[in-house]
C-alpha cells in the first residue's frame, strides 16, 4: 500500500527559520565573524579541513559558523562543497623534510639536529582554566631568537644510516583515489593512508588507543612529530613547468615500532605514518598508529584478530560523513517502512493468538 | 603566444610568489604600480580544487591526502603576451591580477613590476617566514645535565 504524505513544508521552513535564529543567539551579543572563526578557532577549523578533506581556512571558519559549532556537520557541508569544484590536477608529492617547523619533536632521541622544538603546544600547560580569558586582554608578543634557516631532517634518516629501521624507498607510482572510485578491499596502504587523512579523529584515537591497550600492540614511539608549512607545486600542463600553487599547514607524525623480524623481515624497527591537514596533532599520531598496526599483513606478522588489524572494519568505520548519513537517517521519516513493520507484528500476534486459543480449547 | 625566450625558472619563481601571497596583496601591489592595460580572456577566473599528494613515510609511494582550492585564468595582451596565473584559495580578483602581472613580466614593464610588485611581495613573505621562525626558535629545548652529589 502506497501512502503519499504531503504538508510538511510549512514545518520545514518554519523550522530552518528558527534553526537561523537559534544559530545567532542572543543579538545582545556581538556576532562571531567568519575571520574570529578562522583565527581564533583554529584547530576546529584545522579539523574541518582534515575530515572534510579540502584545505581552505576560510571555507572551513564558514562551516563552523553555519553549523553552529558541530563539526561533524561542518565537515559535511565542506564535504558537500567539495564535490561542487571541477579537479585541475594533482600536486606533486609534498616535501616534508623541507617543511618551515612550528613544532618539532621527537620522543627517541633527546639531542638530535635541529633540536626540539615546542611550537605554540598545549603540552606542559596546567590544564587549569584561564579566567583572565574571560574577560578582553592583550596577549604579549611571544619571545623570539635568532633561527637557523637550514631545513631540520627527519629523524628516521638518523635510523637509516644504520640499517636499523625500515626504508620508504621512492617511489612515484600513481595512488588511487577514493574520492574517484569507490573504497575496495584490499586496500593498498596509500589507499589506507588517504582514508586514514580524512578519518573521524575520535575513531582513529579509539583504534590506535587500543593498540596501545595491547591489541595489536606494536609498541610505537614517536620518532617525530612535526609541525609547519610546505609549498604545494603542482605541474602546470599550459605551461610544460610546475610552479608552487600555494603553501599548506601539515602535521607529520613518524613512529618507530619495534619488531622482532619475521620471516620475510630482519629484526629492525618498523614504521607507521600519519600526515594531516593542519595543526592537528592527535590525529596524526592515532593516524600513525594505526597505519602501523595495518601493515601486520605486508611485514609478516601475526594476525591477531584485533579490530586495529582490520583493514575491512577500520576502513569502513572510519569515515564520520559516511557513519552520520547511514546513522542519522534512521531518524526520517519511515512511516511506510515502519508500516509494513506493524502490520507483520500484528499478524504474528494474531497467529500466536490463534495457536493459543486452540491449545485452551483442546485442554478443556 | 610570445614565449620565445627561456625565462621558466623566473617565471616559476614569480608565478610561486603570487600564488601564495595572502588575500589583496597582488591587487593592490599592481594598481599602485602601473595602470592596467587592456586584456582578453582565454580564461576567465574558475575556481576548482587540486589533489595534494604526500608520500608514506614521507619519502615512500604518493598517496592522496585531501584537496585544496585554487582559482586560475588566463590572458592575453593586445601586443600577444599571455598571462596565466594559479592562486591559492578562492581569489578571482587575486588571479586576474597575477595573471596580468605574468603577461606584463614578458614586456618592458619588467623592471618597475619587479621593483613595485614581485620585490615587495618577496620581502613580505621572507618577513612572515622568519617571524615565526624565530619564534619557534625560542621554544627550542636547551637541555642541560644536573649533577648529582655523590658525598
């Protein structure tokens, strides 16, 4: 039976208009610009970026605002925006040993070129709340000292040279894209790196925290963690020559995992990566993590059965716009569905009814 | 086109300066620089995404890690010369502009848009750059030993 339900329309227009009221609160209270956003609010807009997967601090500052401040909805308008812009190409591969640091630090060596740099971090803060942020104030300018404009290498190449840890040897092999066909099994691990990039940051905390809780441990150590900026260049096809098309904020973490061999592999220390849009720290590490954990296959280790193992079930998992849409539409309108549903129920009632009615009869 | 003379790596150069150079700056930099002489377009302003490429392991296999905006066109100038341009963000006023200073570099303006735009942009970005190199210097780690007492 089909029902065809009209009326809703009225409701829904009524609903967004207050949805925009709701949005701009109290009028009393200055509104919150697109650029406060952007500026202010930065690592929620960095994690836009990341999960929505397209680097543009306004648009993301823009979402944010638009959504109230739920990100996961910011993430899907960036997401939705996305598919709106035709591709002009792809970059080359970014150069992070080149990377303008912010923020470098490496939690296996204490003294090492280039040093440890803390960045603008939240770590070593008491964690206590700030008053005088409440109320307006000038922030005093932040010290500075003379810097080496010499680029700081990575850590693993220190490894490297003794033949300790695994090598990433170059390669130039185009890598599939998800955004253009659809996320199959197996999944290669630059196809798990790109979905990883863009994963919920909460998922990929849960999954690599249970790593560390032992499933699938594989004992990571930051090797480094780094911060900053790096031009993107990409070849430009009218003009046989590529020119730096822009300048994006990167996290890079590199952990150090160590490995008794197998029986492809020497004993040495293997690798896991994490590379994310933005200042977003704890998604790159958790992306570390559990790209390591991934590649139990490719190094020969056991499969232990952990979640974090599961290419099928973290892949799949991972992606929040993905989750959200399957999740939230459970909440629309079903009547029809539900319908269906109600009439089968009744019907087993009625039988059950019906079964029992003759039992009675027959005993008495 | 009027290309004849190899001058990709300024080209390149200068091509990579505007496109990172922050919201206006072009815009502003050439006004004040010279009048703007009249143009056609081969393409107009179009904004559209790229994908950015990392590598595992950050020298390993590419791997795709998200898009980002950018806006390009293309011009030509009455005397031939063709401007392209390639910006971050989503900028069609900065596009136009550093297209028509791409054009204008293959012309006699070389010297005063070298002097009054690209110079200027240089110096400011090497100012920003440094800025905050000096302040992440400042949080670098002095690590020092203590000496434990043995008596």
């Amino acid at each position: 039976m089909y029902v065809a339900v009209k009326g809703g329309e009225r409701a829904i227009q009524n609903a967004h208009a207050w949805l925009a009221e709701e949005r701009r609160g109290d009028t009393s209270v200055t509104e919150l610009s697109v650029a406060q956003i952007r500026e202010q609010l930065a690592l929620a807009v960095n994690r836009v970026m990341a999960e929505g997967s397209l680097y543009d601090p306004d648009l993301a500052a823009l979402a944010i605002k638009q959504a109230r401040g739920d990100l996961i909805e910011a993430i899907f308008l960036i997401r939705a925006y996305r598919t709106t812009l035709p591709r002009f190409g792809a970059s080359g591969p970014v150069d992070t040993a080149n990377m303008a640091c912010d923020r470098r630090i490496s939690a296996t060596f204490k003294d090492l070129p280039g040093g440890q740099v803390l960045g603008p971090t939240f770590d070593y803060t008491h964690r206590l709340l700030d008053f005088k942020l409440a109320a307006d104030g000038e922030v005093p300018q932040a010290p500075t000292r003379e810097a080496d404009p010499a680029p700081v290498p990575h850590v693993t190449g220190f490894l490297n040279r003794e033949g300790l840890i695994e090598e990433a040897p170059h390669d130039d092999t185009t890598p599939p894209d998800l955004t253009r066909e659809p996320l199959e099994m197996p999944a290669d691990r630059a196809l798990r790196l790109q979905a990883l990039t863009r994963a919920d940051e909460g998922f990929t905390l849960s999954m690599a925290y249970s790593t560390q809780r032992g499933y699938a441990r594989n004992h990571a150590f930051v090797g480094e963690l780094r911060i900053g900026t790096v031009p993107v260049e990409m070849e430009i096809p009218e003009l046989g020559f590529a020119i730096e098309i822009g300048e994006i904020t990167l996290t890079e973490c590199e952990t150090v995992n160590q490995f008794k061999g197998s029986k492809t592999e020497p004993p040495q220390f293997t690798r896991g990566y994490g590379l994310v849009f933005g200042q977003t720290e704890r998604k790159a590490i958790s992306m570390a993590l559990v790209d390591r954990a991934l590649r139990w296959e490719e190094l020969g280790e056991d499969n232990v059965g952990a979640p974090a193992q599961d290419a099928e079930f973290v892949l799949y998992h991972a992606d929040n716009i993905q989750a959200t849409g399957f999740l939230e539409h459970i909440k629309l309108p079903h009547y029809v569905d539900f319908q269906s549903e109600l009439e089968l129920v009744r019907k087993l009632r009625r039988e059950v009814e019906a079964s029992q009615g003759q039992h009675q009869e027959a005993a008495e | 086109m009027k290309d004849t003379i190899d001058q990709t790596p300024d080209r390149k150069a200068w091509m990579s300066l505007m496109a990172k150079a922050p919201e206006g700056r072009v815009v502003a930099l050439l006004d004040a620089a010279l009048p703007r002489p009249a143009f056609t377009w081969l393409r107009a302003p179009e904004i559209g995404s790229v994908m950015v490429r990392g590598r595992a392991g950050g020298t390993g296999a590419p791997f795709n890690l998200g898009e980002m905006t950018i806006t390009r066109c293309a011009l030509t100038l009455p005397s031939g010369e063709v401007g392209h341009a390639y910006v971050q963000g989503r900028r069609k006023p900065d596009a136009e502009a550093a297209a028509l200073v791409d054009a204008l570099m293959q012309t006699d303006a070389v010297t005063v848009l070298r002097a009054k735009v690209l110079e200027p942009l240089e110096q400011e970005a090497t100012t920003r750059r440094t800025t905050r190199a000096e302040k992440a210097a400042a949080t670098k780690v002095d690590f020092f030993t203590m000496v434990r007492g043995e008596d």
